[in-house]
C-alpha cells in the first residue's frame, strides 16, 4: 500500500525509554527515569480523589466542552471561557493548528533545535518547515521574523525551549510581536510556564488582548504531574478557538483528565511546592556541573541540557548500564549534550553519582 509521500518524510517519534523495559534489559532492579520532563513529585493528592470519584461513569462519554473545567480554567486565568481549547494533551493542541492553518502552499516558522511535534505536524499537513537556528541555546527572535514569507501561516516559540530550557524575555517578544503581521499566527508554547522564576519572562495571557494573533498552549503534563492523563490547552481570542474547533475530536479529553485537571488546578499549593523543590534540584545539579566544569544552558524549566564532552549515545549507554536513563542529545539536535529531568533529591544524588563516573570525574561522595 502506498501512504501520502510527504509522511515518509517524518520520522517515527522516538519516546524516552520505559523504565521496566530497561530494567529488563540490563538486569537493574532500580531505574530512574530522568528522560521525559515528568514531574518527580506526582501529582496532587486531590486529583487522585477526583479520579476515584469519577469510576462510576466510564460507561457515559465524556463532556466534549469540558464545560466545568473551562469555566474554572477561565476564571483561574482571567478569560473569557470561549477563548479556551483542551486537547489530549497540548502535542493534539499542535495538531489542531496544523490541521486548521497549514497545508500545500503554506509555510510555518520555527527554531532549531526545538520540540519536534511542530516540524512532525506541519510536514504531515504538507507545509514547507522553515527553520531558524538557535542563538546561545535562545530563539533567535529577529531572525524568525525576518524568515517570515508570504506564505507563512504560523510561527512557533517555544518558550522555555524544549531541549534547551532557556527563555525569551518579555521585552525580546513583545519586539517580536511588533514585527509580525496579525495575519500570522503565533503560537506560544508554554508547557513549562509554572516552573519558571525569572522575572523577566513574559506574562503572555494579558497579551491576547492586544495581539489576537497569538495562541498560548499550556499542559497539565508538566509540573501538574498528569502525563498519563493526556490534557492540555490553548488560549487565544475567541474567533481563533473557534476555528480550531472545526477540527477538534468531540471527545478528545476524557472524563477522569478533566475530573484531575479541575482537582490539580485548585491545589496550586502542590504547584508552588514542586516549583520550589525543582528549582532546589536545579541548583544541586548545577552546582555539581559547575564544580566538574561541564557547561550547562541556564535553565527556567525542569530538565538542563548538559556538555558531557563525550559523544551522546555514548554517555547516554552509560547512564543507562547505571540505571538512569536520560535523553541523548544526538536525537535532540545538541551531539555532545545530554537532557536530564531533575528529579527528587535522591534521584539528583545517583544522577549526578552516575554521571560522575560517566564523564570520569571524581564525585566527591
Ligand atoms: C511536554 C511538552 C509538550 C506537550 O505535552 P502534552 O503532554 O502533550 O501536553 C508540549 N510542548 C513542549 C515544549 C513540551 O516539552
């Protein structure tokens, strides 16, 4: 049978590697997995709660609007309720925008390296991917306007960066913004938004007012601890959501992730809690980088992508062999690098022993 040409162009996503197939395969009894940016802490002890409340309406489908958890989101955020749509997951989010804004004929913007979903996406649509290198790990904002054609529908800042954690500041986007037509959606990926401290970051949801061409895409997958669950969003003015509800699932975020997300997003104590234990975990980490002299992106997030000075698969197999699997940089776009989650201090702790005796240096522990 023969697919569409351009998907043979797009390569299978490749996740983080399972925990129990590694230790299956090595033999190890304890695997850390600091490979996915999930949260170390869990997730909200109320969410569990609402999940256990919900077991006896699996036979009923689920609201389709997600009325309840709109509503709450709308009034959490400050928005209309109409300017919100959940996805499964905010990767499906990526997806709507794809479907409904690029195709043949069109063109979409973005840096490189970045999260992989927007190039995946667009190319499956049939878009013409334009791609902007990075400058010191950053978007490399004036270069990504100035790639900007006729043609192009969408421009996508993801903002932490993910594989590289670091911010655009609000003066660095609202520059940009003045520079991009309103006729070109920007789409603003914000995915680790809760975890960032550095005041310089852009509070982007007042925007919206001034800039309807912009989407914010959040998740509840992140510092929410929900992965599992599948449920993100975006924000945007009310005619954008409405478009990407032409092309939305009707059930595409299931009863027990709403019942979770609305639990999570009332227990902002658990989010404030694992902000400050991350960025605890950050400061362990780096400062152990710094010692050893590896160099590091400043990260804003809750991984940070790190020189091993070794090649990466290399490194990565030996992580592995000590039960920590990480993500190699050869597949993120940064040979010579590693992404590590930050984990639990004790997680930090074996990460940082094994990585020691991976790139020979003394651990001091
Ligand atoms: C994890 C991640 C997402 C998507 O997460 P979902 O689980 O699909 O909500 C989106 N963007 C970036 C940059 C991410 O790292």
């Amino acid at each position: 049978m023969q697919p569409k040409q351009r998907i043979l162009n797009v390569p299978p996503y490749k996740p983080g590697k399972p925990i129990d197939e590694v230790k299956r395969e090595l033999g190890l009894t304890e695997v850390i997995k600091l490979a996915s940016n999930e949260n170390p802490f869990g997730c909200s002890e109320q969410a569990k709660e609402a999940i256990r409340a919900q077991l006896d309406t699996l036979a009923i489908y689920p609201d389709g609007g997600s009325m309840q958890l709109r509503w709450e989101l709308a009034d959490f955020l400050g928005v209309k309720a109409d300017q919100l749509i959940f996805g499964n997951g905010s990767d499906e989010v990526v997806q709507m925008i794809t479907r409904a804004y690029l195709g043949e004929g069109t063109s979409t913007v973005m840096a490189t390296p970045t999260f992989p979903q927007y190039k995946s996406n667009a190319t499956i649509d049939g878009a013409e991917v334009i791609e902007v290198p990075l400058k010191d790990g950053v978007h490399d904002l004036d270069a990504m306007a100035a790639a900007i054609k006729a043609d192009t529908r969408v421009v996508w800042v993801c903002n932490p960066n993910n594989p590289s954690g670091t911010i655009n500041t609000e003066a660095e986007l609202v520059a940009f913004l003045g520079k991009v037509s309103k006729d070109v959606m920007v789409v603003l990926d914000e995915a680790y938004y809760e975890y960032v401290v550095d005041a310089a970051y852009p509070q982007t949801v007042p925007m919206l007012a001034q800039y309807p061409n912009l989407i914010i895409l959040r998740t509840f997958s992140k510092i929410y601890g929900l992965a599992a669950l599948r449920v993100g969003y975006g924000v945007a003015s009310e005619d954008m959501i409405s478009t990407l509800n032409r092309v939305r699932e009707p059930f595409n975020t299931s009863t027990l992730a709403q019942a979770a997300a609305r639990a999570s997003l009332a227990d902002q104590e658990f989010v404030v809690r694992c902000r400050d234990l991350n960025r605890q975990g950050l400061k362990q980490v780096t400062d152990k980088f710094d010692e050893w002299g590896l160099s590091y992106y400043p990260s804003q997030a809750n991984f940070v992508l790190v020189n091993v000075g070794i090649d990466s698969d290399e490194a990565f197999s030996k992580m592995l062999k000590q039960g920590i699997i990480t993500r190699s940089g050869n597949a993120l776009g940064f040979p010579g690098y590693l992404r590590i989650t930050i984990g639990n201090e004790a997680q930090n702790d074996q990460m940082l022993q094994a990585l020691a005796n991976t790139v020979g240096v003394a651990s001091n522990k």
